[in-house]
C-alpha cells in the first residue's frame, strides 16, 4: 500500500462516533486509548478543524513509518552473514511490533539448509521448551511445514485465554510467561525460507499500521535472507572442496609425530599443507599459499599439490630440484598466476631436515632449550622467475623440539607489520607451557591462540591460514 492509497482509506468521513469508531486492539506496554502516532490521531472535539492540518498529520506519521522502515533496512543490508542477519531482522522486527521477545526458526522449504533457531531475550532452555510443542499446533509450524493456507501472518493475541489452541501450547507460554505471538512468514517467489515469530507478555496483537510495516520489512529481509542463504551455501561447497584437496590422514612414520591445523577464509583461500611417507622412512613436507581467491585459487591449489606429491616421489631429496620442477609447472598451468611453497625432505632416523622455499616464510624450531627461525635464502615466489632455483638449507632438530611450518597467512592475520608479526609467533611458540609441548597439536593451538589477536582468528577472516607440526622424538 502506497502513501497515498494509506492516506485515502485512513481519511475521515465527517465526525466519528462512539458506534463507529473502530475498537484499537490493546498493544503489550501501550494503552490503546493513546494514540501510537499522529497517523492514528484524530482532532480533539473542542479544537476548531483547520482544513488540512489532519491530512498533514496523518502524511508526517507516514513520512515517519517510512524513515524507520529504511533505516531498519539499510541496517539489515549491512549485515553480510547469516547469523547477524538473523538476530538483525528477529530485533527490528520486535521494535515494529512491539515486542521484547520472540524467535527465529530458519528452515528453507527445498530442504538444501542450513536450519537453524536464534532467539531474543530467551534462553537456551526456553527456546528448547518451545521446540517441544507440536509443529502442527502452532500457526509458524504448519507454515514451516508447508501446509495450505498458512503463507500469511498469524496472530495469537490471547494463547492461554483460548481454549481452541493446544493444550501443550498453552502450558510451555505459561511456563516461559508469555500470553500472545504474532508469527510473521518469511518467503521469497522462490519457497518458504522460515518464520519469525515474537512474543507479548500480557494479551495483545499489533496494530494495522505495525502489521504493514513488519509485513513490508519481512518481505525485503527474506530476499535478503536468499542471497545471505545462497552465499552460505556456495561457502559450505567450497570449504567441502577445500578440505577433498588436503589430505584426509597424516602419515605415521617412526621417531616423529604430526599435527596440521587449517583455517579457511569465507573466499576460498589457496593455503594447503602436505605430508607424505617417502622410501627409507623419510618424509616429505611442504606448506605452500596461491595468490588470490575462489575457485580459481582451489583448483590452482590442488594442481600444485598433486605435482609437489609427484616430483617429491620422484626426487624428494633434492628440495631445490622438487621447488624447480614445481616452478615450470606454475609457469605452464598458471600462466598469470603466482605462488608460494616450501619443500622440506625429512628423516626422522638422522634428525636431519633439508628444505628449499620459494618466497615462503621461514619454519621455526620450538623446544625447551631454543626458540629460532631457520636460516633459509630469500627467493622470489613461483612464477616470478623464468627459471627458479635458491640454495638449500640443512638443520638438525633436537630430541622434543616441534618444527611449524606455516603459511604466510597467520602474519597477515595478525593485521600488524610482518616483523611484529614474526615476533609475535616467536613469542607464542617460545611461551608454549612445558607440558604441552608432548603434543604437536597443542603446540600449533596454543600458536594460533596466542598469534592471533581476539576477533582474528575466526573463519570470517580474508587470510586462509596452514600450519604443520612436526615434533621429533
């Protein structure tokens, strides 16, 4: 309904009357009598009518409704994950009705999900009592369920004063002390996608004027729910593609234990961790990051994993040759493309390390007695060069000491300059607590954990990030 063709059925005709006046129902914490707005408003008798001046009050209530409307949707635009879409939208819409409570039940009618249930001003208890109640005794329920003739608002002003309702309805509303709901559809042309429902503390439902503009604000956060719902899908598929790329197990391979830790950018990073047993109980290691993002970066990704596994079969004891072929391969099937890697040849029997980096960070050696970054040469990151070739670096890790391989990532997402960066990982690992240092897992959390600022290391971040743990014997 338009300004206009609100303002044209709102307008009086001639002066109401107690038999005609229409009954307002009663609004939780708003006595009816009282009007909500000027829109609602009507002259007092003793005041002389001024020709226009009610027209222009009802207008301004519009103009107002309106401005509120847009603000609560420029709110909801902002959001650009699902979650906080959920909570945004269950909020506004409580302050459109009038409500302080309510609930938000995610559930898409193809069935591709994901579902979910968010609450406001409940707990987890009361909204695990509400989910006790039958689907086909609410009106939200039969909606979810797809049933016929349940596509519009439904509002149950008085639940525990209405006998027709379920039983069970009636006593979880008692129990979590609310006595009406007004349940607001959410759907696109496309299907249902959920329901937002929010409750009053005493017997009441909204006005017209507040069903319209919840029903107008409902209506612009479902599709924005589509879209928030169609990106949240296309990440899930690419995390799924994203962890078929790395390996599914690590070897078990005599005199050294390992752990990798992956954490994936919503974009779909290019970081990647490798660990295969080669002849001799000899290991091949290597961490590695493709530039860029999305698809293009996971299918680039594996094709640079599965040719480090194939040259490290062939000549895995020769990193710099390993990183050599590696380069050509770059070159010929990422023409515009760029990478880093490093390649580390291990055997564990020796305690010998021998490892070659192209543009990738240095590993660091934690343990009880040192603390270090390998020296390692600086060498430009594949596809930089037209041939690529950097000397190798040769180490002996101590009986107890965890070797971190890690991909350029956990710097960047630090969100400092890389040589704060840098100290700030050498101080993690070297405040490893003694009796975690037993496990190359718990070496790698408590890094994570302490590189990572609060607030940077969640999956929202832009910065994929990989680290391999190798703790020696």
């Amino acid at each position: 309904m338009g300004v206009c063709d609100a303002i044209r059925q709102n307008a009086p005709v001639g002066k109401p009357n107690a038999m005609s006046a229409p009954h307002l129902p009663k609004v939780a914490g708003i006595d009816p009598l009282i009007p909500v707005s000027t829109q609602t408003a009507a002259p007092p008798p003793d005041v002389p009518a001024v020709p226009g001046a009610f027209l222009q009050d009802r207008l301004a209530g519009w103009v107002s409704d309106l401005t509120t409307l847009h603000e609560l949707t420029e709110s909801l635009a902002g959001t650009c994950a699902l979650d906080g879409a959920l909570h945004e939208l269950l909020s506004a819409g409580a302050a459109l009705v009038g409500a302080r409570r309510g609930l938000l039940v995610l559930e898409p009618g193809d069935g591709g999900g994901p579902s979910r249930t968010v609450g406001l001003g409940l707990t987890h208890a009361e909204l695990g009592h509400i989910e006790t109640v039958p689907r086909g005794a609410t009106a939200y329920g039969r909606f979810l369920d797809g049933l016929p003739d349940t596509g519009g608002p439904q509002a149950s002003p008085d639940i525990l004063g209405d006998p027709s309702l379920d039983a069970h309805s009636r006593e979880v509303a008692l129990r979590i002390g609310y006595a009406a709901s007004y349940a607001q559809p959410l759907a696109t042309p496309a299907g249902r996608l959920g329901v937002a429902v929010w409750l009053y503390d005493e017997p009441a439902e909204p006005l017209e004027r507040q069903r319209h503009l919840v029903g107008l604000y409902g209506r612009y956060a479902a599709q924005h729910l589509a879209r928030l719902l169609e990106l949240d899908r296309a990440r899930a598929d690419t995390a799924v593609i994203r962890e078929e790329l790395l390996p599914s197990r690590l070897p078990h391979t005599p005199g050294v234990r390992l752990a990798a830790r992956h954490r994936s950018a919503p974009g779909g990073g290019g970081d990647w961790y490798d660990a295969l047993p080669l002849p001799d109980d000899a290991l091949g290691l290597a961490v590695g990051s493709v530039h860029g993002s999305g698809p293009s970066a996971l299918a680039a990704m594996g094709r640079l994993r599965a040719g480090l596994r194939a040259y490290a079969v062939l000549e895995g004891e020769d990193p710099v040759a390993v990183l050599s072929d590696l380069e050509l391969l770059v070159r010929l099937t990422e023409p515009a493309g760029s990478a880093t890697a490093l390649y580390a040849y291990c055997e564990p029997g020796h305690r010998t390390v021998v490892l070659a980096g192209a543009g990738h960070a240095p590993p660091l050696v934690t343990g009880d007695l040192r603390t270090e970054f390998v020296e390692t040469s600086l060498s430009a990151p594949l596809g930089m060069l037209s041939c690529w070739e950097a000397p190798s670096a040769e180490f002996s890790p101590l009986p107890g000491e965890t070797v971190l391989l890690y991909t350029d990532g956990l710097l960047r997402r630090t969100g400092g300059p890389t040589d704060r960066a840098f100290a700030r990982l050498h101080a993690a690992a070297a405040g490893v607590p003694k009796a975690l240092r037993l496990d190359p897992g718990a070496v790698a959390d408590h890094v994570l954990r302490t590189v990572l600022p609060e607030g940077r290391g969640r999956d929202d971040d832009a910065e994929d990030v990989a680290v391999l743990a190798v703790r020696f014997d």
